[in-house]
C-alpha cells in the first residue's frame, strides 16, 4: 500500500489527525495494535478544553458533544475545611465540557468510517524503518495478512509505550521522566451527582476527585497507593474512603453501586524533539502528564491541530523542515501542561511522608490561588486550555 502519512495509533490524536488531514486533502492509513472495542472499554479522563469541543465540532466530526456533554462553568477547590469555587467563566471567559474521552474516540471512528478512512484495528507484528528516507510501516492485519505500507512521513501516535519513539537513537532524542509516590483509585457509580461541578479536594484523608459522567453514572477517585491492588476492596471500604476525604470540607456524596475500579499510575515524561527525520510523534508517545487537570488528551489534540497545519506544508513541498516547526510549536504548550499537571498534582496531594509543616504549606497555596484573583486566573486559564494553536 502507499499512502502519503502513515499513522501508528488509531486512539484520539491518531484519528483527529487522520480526519484533518482528508479535510486537507491528503490520505493516510492508520493502524493499531487494539481492537475498536479494547480502545472503547478503556475508561479515561472525562474533561474538554474549550478548543477541543470547537476542534471536534468545527471540523466536522461530529456536535454530539456539545449535546451528551455538559458545560461547566467552574470547579470546586476544597480545603481547609472549606470549600472555594474557580469561577472560569468570570475570570477568563471561557468553560470546560464534561465529556469522557471514549465518547470523543467513537466519535472519531464513526467519522472516519463515515468519510471511508482507512483505519485498521487490532493488527500486530508492528514495525517501522526508513524514518530518515522514505519510511515503510510493517503489520498483520486481523485477517492475518502481511502488509507493508510506504508514506512520504509517519506519525507516531500510539500511545505511552510508544514503539515509534523508540525508533528514535538515543543520540538524536532527551527524555525528561518524573515519577509520583501515589496513584489514583478510580471508580464509576451508579449514582445522581453530588454536586453540580467537580470538586478537587485536598485532605487529611488524602486526594479525592469528584466528578461526573451523566445524570446517573459518576466518576470518583482518591489518592492510594501505586501497589495498591483495587480488586480487594469492597464498595463499603470504598465509600467510607470517599466520604471521609470530602466529609473533612464540607461535602456529602450520594452512593451507589460501584460498577468499575481501576488504579491508574502517575507519569510525568517528555521525550524532545517531536520529530526525527520524516517522523513526528504525537500525544502520549511524545509527553505523558499525570492525571489531575484532565490535560493528556488535550495536549494530544492540541498537538494534532498544529501538526496537520505543518504536515501539509511538509506533504506540498515533499520537505520534511515543517516537522521541526510543528515539534518547536507543539512543545511549547507541552511544557506550560507539564507545569500545570505537575502543580495541580503536588498542590492537592499528600506525600507519604508529609510533615505537618508541609500540608499547611499546601493550605497556604491553595488560600492563595482561590483568594486572589491573579491566582484564580492563572488556574483558569491553564484549567480551560490556553487559547489558540500555539
Ligand atoms: C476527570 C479526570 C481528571 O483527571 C480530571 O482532572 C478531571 C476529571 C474525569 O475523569 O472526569
């Protein structure tokens, strides 16, 4: 087969780009090692920059998110007791969508299969070479079948255990690494919400995390760690664990049956640059950010936006330079992520071995942020997605 972008993934970043680039006018074939229904049933984060909604919209794939998905204005910081609202809307004009990440990636399949892109689920035997001349992508298909596919460039999004930034030389690549000493344990219940917008709340109990999927299905988590093993506990153990870690701001939450319990680590990695001859990387193959402040699949579609902009460029001209200016463009918002997901994770968790002298020091941040309005701003504005394609 020969197309002109070869795409490793079919996951959100994969297919966004794989849709802007038919806009544009030019083919690509994407594959991936899982199944359509493997990447379905992977529960993710559940929140929408603004930009994200309007990408999705905008360009066609589809409105269902602006009717499934709820608008929010704001989110609950609660500490100390108490408990302080981040009023996006008033303080940066702009809101986030509670929409989880599986129903974006439908979306982006149907749209695909709609529009007769060509994605190939469940394939295996994956390889990549020629990244510095004319790279050729290596499978099996689901049937079995041996396929080669040539491309003028590939994209690597596939993913956090990435095989194509492995194919980059160590020589030619930096890879920043930051790990956490606590996991999150997630759950979804069958349950009304127990409150209109997601509450952050820092603890004596630990983190916990209050958030929504519809009407009747909820989405929690709270702080444990990395070892912990979630099949052990029962729902009990679980609820007291929630309502002790709210109950010390304030908040009551409404129970019922706990339909999924997953742990989920925490990861801060960069690998720099994003390209490597005529390949780039994007999402998680290229940068990892821990879960609090919902920015991975973000930062993917942000990445994406800018990259179908620079690989049409590089497509018209045969030239690869364009890579280097999208991996220069994409890493700038990939570092102001990094710094916010790394904030928003040491400002509301407790460490393992936390002194008293360092959780008051938390609660004197976080007075801080929510008492000022420079603060506040600052958290909004990183919160709903810094503006434009930088
Ligand atoms: C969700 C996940 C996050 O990491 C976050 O910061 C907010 C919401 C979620 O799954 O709903």
């Amino acid at each position: 087969v020969r197309t002109q972008v070869a795409i490793v993934g079919a996951g959100p970043a994969a297919l966004m780009l794989s849709h802007l680039l038919a806009r544009a006018g030019i083919d690509s074939v994407a594959i991936d090692l899982r199944t359509r229904e493997e990447i379905e049933q992977t529960h993710r984060a559940g929140i929408l920059e603004q930009d994200s909604v309007d990408l999705l919209v905008d360009s066609g794939v589809s409105d269902r998110v602006l009717r499934d998905g709820y608008r929010h204005d704001g989110i609950e910081l609660a500490f100390g007791g108490g408990s302080h609202r981040i009023d996006f809307r008033g303080l940066v004009g702009a809101s986030t969508q509670l929409y989880p990440q599986t129903d974006v990636f439908i979306d982006l399949a149907d749209a695909r299969a709609r529009d007769g892109g060509d994605v190939r689920f469940g394939v295996t035997d994956v390889e990549v070479g020629g990244l510095t001349d004319r790279p050729v992508v290596r499978f099996t298909a689901s049937d079995g079948l041996a396929h080669e596919v040539r491309a003028d460039f590939l994209v690597g999004a596939d993913g956090s255990r990435s095989l194509c930034r492995r194919a980059v030389p160590e020589a030619e690549r930096l890879q920043y690494f930051r790990e956490y000493p606590f996991a999150w344990f997630g759950i979804l219940a069958e349950a009304p919400p127990s409150a209109p917008e997601l509450i952050y709340n820092h603890s004596p109990h630990g983190f916990a995390l209050i958030s929504q999927r519809t009407e009747t299905l909820q989405r929690m988590y709270f702080q444990c760690d990395p070892a912990e093993d979630a099949t052990t506990w029962s729902d009990d153990r679980i609820w007291e664990r929630l309502q002790a870690a709210v109950g010390a701001n304030g908040h009551t939450l409404a129970e019922g049956a706990i339909t999924s319990r997953t742990v989920l680590p925490f990861r801060s990695f960069v690998q720099e640059p994003m390209h490597h001859g005529r390949m780039v990387l994007a999402g998680d193959a290229a940068h990892t950010v821990p879960p609090t402040g919902a920015k991975g699949l973000n930062l993917a579609l942000a990445d994406v936006r800018v990259l179908a902009e620079e690989l049409e460029r590089a497509v018209d001209k045969d030239d690869p330079a364009p890579l280097a200016s999208y991996s220069e463009r994409a890493l700038a918002r990939v570092w102001k992520a990094q710094h916010f997901s790394y904030w928003m994770t040491t400002m509301l968790h407790t460490l393992p071995d936390a002194t008293p002298f360092d959780v008051r020091r938390q609660e004197g941040e976080l007075a801080a942020v929510t008492g000022s309005v420079a603060g506040s701003t600052y958290l909004a504005e990183a919160y709903t997605g810094w503006p434009g394609a930088r």
